[in-house]
C-alpha cells in the first residue's frame, strides 16, 4: 500500500510536515516576512511550476507584478511561501509550466501537491468573504486567523469547510462501486456525498448509498479522513456491510452502480493519492 495511513496521504498536514512552519495571516511573525521565497502559484485549476515540476524560488516573478497581491501562509524550508492567484488571460513564461491541479496526475510530489492545496483553500475562502452575509458590509481581517470581521455588525465570518462522507460497501466476498457519467470508460469509485443538516457523518454514508443505489448499509464504521480542497471539503471515509435491497442506479446522480468480487482484475480504479483508493487498498489487503 502505498499511503499506510490517512495521514500520509497528500493534503493532509503531515505531508509537510518536515519542511512547513504555518504562519497564520496578521500575527507578529507575519509582518516580519519579506524577499526571496518559494512561489505557490495558481492560474485556474493549475499550478505555474519549473520545468523541474517544482515551485519556483527567489523574488517575486516578474509576470505577477501588479497583477495580484500575494500573501505568505508560513515558512516552507525556512524561506518564506508566497501564495498567489492569476488570471487565466495572463501570459506565463516559457521558463514555467502550468501543472493541472488534481489528485489523479502523478507528476507534483506530495508535498506540493499539499501546500497547493492549502493555497487553493485559503484563496477560495479569501474570494468568497468579500463581503457580510449578514448585512453586506465589507469584511475585514481579523489578526492571527483566517477570519474575517464584519466591522458594520461585528459579525464574524469563518472558514467553510464542508464535510462529505465516502463510504465502502462489502457483501461477503464483494464490495460496491459506483461511476458518474462524467468519468472516462470504466473508472469507477466509492459512493460519496455531502452531509446534509441534522446529520451524522456515518448517517450521510447510509443515506447516500440508499439514495445512490437503493441499498440499505449497516455496521457504518469510521476508517480515516482526507483534506479535499477542491475547493473546500473534508471526505471522512468509512466501511460498511450490506444489510439489504437490490442495485437501483439514481440516475440523477450515477451512470452505473454494482458489486464486485475481491478477485476481479479492476481497471480504472480512483487515483492513489484519493481516500477512495486508500480504503479499496487497505480493503484489498484484507485490513477490513
Ligand atoms: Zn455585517
């Protein structure tokens, strides 16, 4: 297996945890940051690298000038990590490229992958709380955390993450997967949803697979989590037992829903560095 726990998977903490010191935005250590650093780009849903595949390091890159404020989420091998995001109309030199920013490609290491992710959270979170849901009012930092103050209705605004369960189905010697029509030919995955108000996360698995698949689950057993920051999520994985009904695909929702056997050869399975390939693994293994 390649990942032996949750916690070494990319986009979780300890990815980076050798080389990351996290140096939250408005606290002491912030403002003293400054010069040459590493530069965590993103243009869309890629990341500008080196033609090493890594984040480039030194002074700010010309083409960001002006174009973009960039921030520092904390020190990455002691030199500051610079965090930025362009427009898509913006030229890139020849010197870098623009890596898709996903979990299936296999070219970023994981700890780029990683502090990537962490950029695109906190980005996504800075684009989206402009402004008070409450009243409108233009949100301000608040010093030393990621949230923002409304300083009209002292309301404060903090980060969103949301919560989904993605769970495994085992039947004696089989286990259910499912795929959307939007995943290339025969790739397939774990039945996966958000939770929904009112929820536990082990309810939100069995209501997902009732909804999904017309199947009723039982023994709904917690086995790890993954940061998922695309943009914003939290995927808490599970393994459960079949309890009853038969295979009824939402149509809505799936293209195609069925059992497997453990000996199957399986094709297109989800990428290694996802919690749904690392709970088929540790299933595989016999682990579960
Ligand atoms: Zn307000």
């Amino acid at each position: 297996m390649r990942y032996p726990l949750t916690a070494d998977l990319p986009f979780n903490r300890a990815a980076v945890q050798s080389g990351f010191v996290a140096i939250l935005p408005g606290s002491p250590q912030s403002a003293g940051l400054d010069g040459d650093g590493f530069w965590l780009i993103l243009q869309g849903n890629s990341m500008l690298v080196t033609e090493q595949l890594q984040m480039p390091f030194g002074p700010m890159p010309e083409f960001l000038s002006e174009r973009c404020e960039p921030s520092t989420i904390g020190l990455w091998q002691g030199k500051p990590l610079w965090i930025a995001a362009i427009s898509r109309s913006i030229e890139i030199p020849p010197s870098f490229s623009a890596e898709p920013f996903n979990a299936s490609g296999d070219r970023l290491d994981d700890a780029t992958l990683t502090l990537g992710g962490m950029a695109m959270q906190i980005i996504h979170w800075q684009k989206k709380s402009r402004f008070c849901s409450s009243c409108g009012g233009a949100l301000t930092p608040m010093p030393g955390n990621f949230g923002m103050l409304c300083p009209v209705c002292n309301y404060e605004h903090f980060p969103s993450i949301h919560p989904c369960a993605i769970v495994l189905v085992r039947r004696g010697d089989q286990f259910l997967l499912a795929r959307k029509k939007e995943w290339f030919p025969g790739r397939y995955g774990l039945v996966a949803g958000f939770l929904d108000m009112g929820e536990s996360l082990e309810e939100c698995a069995a209501r997902e697979v009732l909804e999904e698949t017309g199947i009723v689950i039982k023994n709904v057993q917690y086995v790890g989590s993954q940061c998922w920051p695309f943009p914003s999520q939290l995927m808490a994985g599970f393994i459960a037992d079949y309890e009853s009904g038969e295979i009824v695909v939402d149509e809505s929702e799936l293209e195609d829903a069925r059992w497997f056997n453990r000996d199957e050869p399986l094709i297109g399975l989800p990428p290694h560095r996802s919690i749904a390939r690392w709970i088929l693994d540790r299933y595989m293994l016999g682990s579960d």
